[in-house]
C-alpha cells in the first residue's frame, strides 16, 4: 500500500514537472515585421514633431513549429515588444510599445483551426523628445521565448528593422523662436528643402534665419533694374503669363519710387541678361495657396525665388485660378520678394490670407505706396535697362517674335531692325505701338533689333537693342 502511494506520488510530480515544461515551450520566431504606410515617408517612420508623441501602429508576423505528435509547439510563454535604439543594436532599447503576450488563439484560421503562422497588428507610441535631430533611431522587434532545444527563455531582435525620420517639414522651437522675432507668424511655419515657409506664401532662406542677427542693420537692396525670369511652362499659359505681366506692369507704374522690374523670357536659343535676379517656375506640390516667393535675405539683393501651381485648385470650392486672381497673388509675391510683408492695411493687396482675391488695379493703399518708395525712394537720375527677349538665331525667312522686357502704363514704344556687320537693312515698325514685335522675319545676314521706350514716370528715352543672325 505503501509503494502505491510513493508511485503515485512520483507520477504526479512527473505529471506536474511535464506540466510546467510544456507551459514553459514557446518555441516561435519572427518572420516579418513592418509599419503600414501611412506612417512612412520614404520607408521610415515619419515623426511630425519629435518634441510630440507619435502614435503609430506595427505589424508582426509569428511561426511556431509543428510538434512530432502532429500540433503545435506552445507559445503563451512569448511575448513581443516594439523597442527603439538610437545607436543601432548596441544593448540600449526603449520599449515603446507595451509587451504583448502571445496567445494560441493567434495563430488559428478563421473557422477556428490551429495553424503555424500569425499576424498582429498593435499599437505603439514614440514619446516625446526621445527622437532628435540628427540621430532619428531605429525601430526593432524584440521577442522573449523559451527555447526547448536550449531549454532556457531567450529574447531575441529581429534583424529586420525600420528607421524613424523627422518630418522634413518640422521647425525646431530655438529656429521658431528666431523667425518669431523677425515678425512673422509661426503658427503654421514649415520646412521645406533650402527655406521656412511662413504665413503661407513667404519662403525665408533657411541660410539667412539660422545666422540672423536683430543687431544686424537692414542692407537696402542696391539694384532697382530687378530682372524676373520666365520659363516656358509659364509664357506658354496664357493666363498665368497675362498674370505676371500684368503684376511687373502694376508694380513699374506705381509713382514715386524706383521700382523697375523687367520680365525676361527663357526658352532655348534665348540669351538672358548676365543678371538674373528673380526666377518664377512651376511647383505643383503648392497646394494651399497658389504662389508663394522668397522674402530678401538682407544681402542687398531681393528675394530669388516665385512659385506658382498653374493647375492649383481652391479648397473652399475646388475652382482653379482665374487671371484676376492670379495677378493678385503675382502682385503679393512680388511684393514680398522686393521686401514687403503681409499689411495691417485691409486696402492693401499684401494683406495677409487674400490668395483667393482678385485684382482689379488696386496696388494704391497707403500702406503700398508709402512701403514701396521707403524701400525704393524716387530717384530723378536713375534709368530703366530694359532687355529684348526672343531668338538670337534664325533661318532665312523664319518667323520669330521679340518683346521687350520692361512695361509700364503710358509708355510710348518704337521699333526698329537695321543690318549690321556688312549687312544692308532698314525697316521702321511705326505700325507696332506695344511692347512685342511679332511675327518679323529676315533674308540671311545680320541684324540689330532696337526698341526704343518713353514716357511713363521716368524723363526721356532708353533704347533696348538685340543682335540676331540670320544664316
């Protein structure tokens, strides 16, 4: 009786020792492990803000071994946990999901049946401030299990990893703080490649704000001949060229100051002026406001850069831009590129917020006028210097159109081509009154196109010239 009882006894330690030993198999491994897009740029984990949380969401996918007796191998004993390093697989991880035990139930097919894989999907959040500029980190996988044919608990990390970004457009609060102090809103400031864009529609030259000085005196711009290029995706769209030729038109025409902007047309076969001060091109990642410009970067130079979305739709009532309303943000951006920013003057057209407003030759407030010749005073001895864009080369007979550079209201134009070189030529245009000479052409030689401007707000005349060759 006796016997029986220590056998029993021994077969229940057995039972309980079988017991815990199976409780404590797990024997599983990852197989994948990824974020789902929407929280990636450019296959790493974007963070908005690194002084935020970022909430985000991952996905791993399990396999467990299939047992010699036809199950599966038990994985209660595994848990996972998404941690963060920001010195690689160095030893220091930051959990920064909760650790997840695995269950059974996992890895079962829809109608209940046991199988060898699982995928979950769970949540995780980086907290603030663990990200820094400079050194993101990297997201792994760690996974804690027991291993039967080591027969010890393991914890393992996926070599399978994902990088975490900051948000290209994110502003560190020392750079806002700066920008705050040069008087613009930072309220909806963002980064975006070489500048900050603030208040919508004005670019700061990243370079300039980082070094910005309050003690640094204000470097007026020197040249007032400011040359804007055009290229092709522009002239090439009526309402968009009409735009900018009618903003430079407005701007050139506004009295007392010295304001003289020339619109300058590059296409192949075009020369330019050596001076390129403003270039005007295409960006179709706008899509809050049509244009935006950059705003000078006190070197004695105006602002480089206009951007503009030909195809920008308004978000209010999904319209795409007419010319009045063109113009005006050519009219603003213009405006900041030459140093002035958004008015307190609700008649001004670089109030702050208008994208969606129409020109109608209202470039007159108070603040306009007065802020314009502050910055570019009258000066009764300066002179336009305009510039003939068009082809420099042409076959015998080949029709070509020229324009001149510089326009304004009341201004009185006269062409004209003579030869040069050894070539005999004379023609008058008196019947061309603007400022295109269309549709002219030539015999083979060698040829000076002259354009001659007066009146408007400067005394007498200027004359533009062009050297073609013809062959």
């Amino acid at each position: 009786m006796k016997n029986k009882q220590i056998l029993k006894s021994c077969i229940l330690i057995c039972c309980i020792l079988s017991l815990t030993i199976v409780k404590l198999k797990a024997d599983v491994s990852t197989t994948g492990f990824k974020i789902p897009p929407s929280y990636l740029v450019s296959g790493t984990l974007n963070v908005p803000n690194p002084t935020l949380k970022t909430a985000f969401k991952f996905e791993v996918t399990f396999m467990r071994n299939l047992l010699s007796t036809g199950g599966y191998e038990d994985v209660t004993n595994a848990t996972v946990t998404l941690v963060y390093s920001n010195c690689g697989q160095c030893g220091n991880y930051t959990a920064v999901s909760t650790p997840r035990q695995l269950q059974n139930s996992d890895f079962t097919t829809a109608s209940g049946l046991p199988k060898a894989n699982a995928t979950l999907s769970l949540d995780s959040e980086l907290p603030a401030n663990l990200v820094t500029p400079g050194n993101p980190g990297t997201l792994y996988v760690r996974l804690k299990y027991f291993d039967s044919n080591q027969n010890k608990e393991l914890i393992i990390y996926t070599n399978a990893s994902i990088n975490v970004s900051i948000s290209p457009a994110w502003i560190s609060p020392e750079i806002l703080n700066i920008i705050s102090n040069m008087d613009f809103a930072t309220d909806d400031a963002t980064a975006t490649g070489n500048y900050y864009l603030v208040e919508q529609d004005i670019m700061l030259l990243k370079d300039y704000v980082n070094f910005y000085s309050s003690n640094k005196p204000i470097i007026p711009i020197a040249n007032h001949n400011i040359n804007i290029l055009i290229g092709q995706e522009l002239f090439s769209n009526s309402i968009w060229y009409d735009a900018i030729y009618r903003a430079v038109m407005a701007w050139n025409s506004m009295p007392n100051n010295d304001i003289k902007l020339n619109l300058i047309k590059n296409a192949p076969n075009f020369a330019q002026p050596q001076q390129i001060d403003v270039r005007v091109t295409e960006s179709s990642s706008l899509n809050k406001v049509p244009v935006i410009s950059e705003f000078p970067s006190n070197d004695g130079k105006p602002g480089r850069r206009i951007l503009f979305n030909s195809n920008f739709r308004y978000l209010s009532n999904n319209s795409t831009v007419s010319l009045d309303q063109a113009t005006w943000n050519f009219v603003q951006a213009i405006g900041h590129c030459l140093g002035l920013r958004h008015a307190p003057d609700q008649m001004s057209v670089m109030r702050g917020g208008t994208a969606g407003s129409s020109y109608n030759n209202n470039l007159n407030s108070t603040y306009d006028t007065q802020t314009i010749s502050a910055l570019f005073p009258k000066n009764a001895t300066s002179q336009v210097t305009p510039f003939i864009s068009g082809l420099d080369k042409l076959r015998p007979m080949e029709s070509a159109n020229y324009e001149i550079s510089y326009t304004e209201f009341n201004l009185n134009y006269s062409w004209k081509v003579i030869g040069i070189n050894g070539t005999n030529y004379l023609e008058n245009y008196d019947y061309i009154q603007g400022s295109k000479l269309p549709e002219v052409y030539f015999p083979a030689g060698n040829y000076q196109i002259q354009c001659t401007i007066t009146g408007g707000k400067y005394n007498g005349s200027v004359m533009a010239t062009k050297n073609i060759i013809v062959n």
